[in-house]
C-alpha cells in the first residue's frame, strides 16, 4: 500500500531509518502511544537498546503494552534513576526528556520527538518550548557522528504554532559546519505538521 506523500511522520521514520542499525542506542523523545519507540525497536532490532521518555504513566504505560505485543523486552524506570545500564531492550523513563543527559552514557545514534499531546489523553499536557529545546540542545549535543533527530512539529493545539516557531528557530540556527539540517512541509496545508531532521556531521 503506498502512504500519503504528505506524511511527515513516516518520512521522519524512513529518514531514522537510513542510518541506524541493528544493535545501536536510539532515544524517543516523547513516548506517547509508542508508535515512534516500536519503530526504533524495530531499527535496532533484539540487540539494540531504546531509551524512551514521558511524563504521563498512562503513556508510558500504552507504549509498554504495545512493545511487550511486539516481543520486546521492557523495563520502566523513574525519573532520577540515574544512568541507565547499557542493555539491549527498551526502557521506559517516566521524566521531562529535559534531564535526557542525566540518563545516558553512551552517544544516541538516533533521536525522534512528536510533538504536541498524548493522542487519546488530556490535551491540556503538551511539550512546551522551554523543556523541548533543552531536551534539544542535549540530543544535538549528545548525539553520536553521523547520527539524525527527526522531529515532528503540530501547529494544530493551543501553544503549538509558537513552539513550532521556536523548534524552528533552533534547527535553523545549528551551525553549518556541524550539522545538516532538512526541513519538511506540507507546501499547500500551512497548518499541517511540518518535519525537522538534523544530521551531525562526521
Ligand atoms: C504527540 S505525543 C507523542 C506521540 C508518540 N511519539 C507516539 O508514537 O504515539 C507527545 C507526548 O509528549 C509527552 N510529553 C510532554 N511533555 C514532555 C516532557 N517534558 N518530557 C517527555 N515527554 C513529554 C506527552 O505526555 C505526550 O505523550
């Protein structure tokens, strides 16, 4: 079945997908439903390790259901556990990704973030300029040569055109030298979710 052309999700994945393999660390920003953390499984394969965070336990508790459905092994942490072993699996951080550096020892080989809300959950709890570009900054900073962060940005909800302006923002100011930075819109459909994808060069 062909996809959307439009589907700014799916070509973040596909852009992921280009550089990471089996057996490498991968970080999921923004946990959700799982739909991103099962697809960087998916990348890394039974060898690899994905490292996910959410405020919202129901969150992290769909994305825990829905990779146990695929197999995968998965283990929930709280926020302050510290740096997390380095094991192949999933794990699950109830935590702002903010204090992402605080958990990881190793460099990320990919990053994802899907902004905005918990689909299906209270759309009150929304990513917020202040703790997404933190969570930014560290993923830029901690992410290995040659690796990609893929972000998709909704402009839909209350709040999410000026993060969008400031995610933006931030992407466009990434130095040339050390990073390439492609941006993805939807040319015809202002209002629709665009996509940012930063690689570091080697
Ligand atoms: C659009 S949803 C993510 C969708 C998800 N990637 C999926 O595949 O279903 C955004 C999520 O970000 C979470 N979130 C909001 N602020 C956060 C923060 N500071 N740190 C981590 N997660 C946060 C929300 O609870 C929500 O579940």
């Amino acid at each position: 079945m062909s996809r959307a052309l439009t589907r700014v999700v799916s070509w973040g994945h596909e852009l992921l997908a280009e550089k990471i393999k089996k057996g490498q660390l991968v970080i999921d920003l923004t946990a959700g439903n799982g739909c991103d953390t099962l697809m960087l499984h998916r990348l890394v394969g039974e060898t690899g390790q994905v490292v996910a965070f959410d405020i919202q336990s129901a969150a992290l508790e769909s994305t825990r259901q829905h990779l146990l459905e695929h197999g995968a092994v998965v283990r929930m942490w709280q926020a302050g556990a510290g740096k997390l072993p380095i094991a192949s699996g999933v794990d699950l951080i109830q935590a702002g990704h903010e204090s992402l550096a605080d958990y990881l020892s190793q460099a990320p080989q990919g990053v994802v973030a899907n902004l905005g809300y918990f689909p299906g959950g209270d759309p009150q709890i929304i990513t917020r300029p202040d703790s997404t570009l933190k969570a930014l900054r560290q993923a830029c900073h901690l992410l290995a040569p040659g690796g990609r962060l893929a972000v998709v940005i909704y402009l839909g909800h209350p709040g999410g055109a000026e993060e969008g302006r400031l995610v933006d923002g931030f992407f466009a100011g990434l130095p040339a030298a050390d990073f390439q930075v492609l941006q993805l819109k939807v040319s015809n459909r202002p209002e629709a979710p665009f996509l940012l994808v930063a690689e570091k060069r080697v």
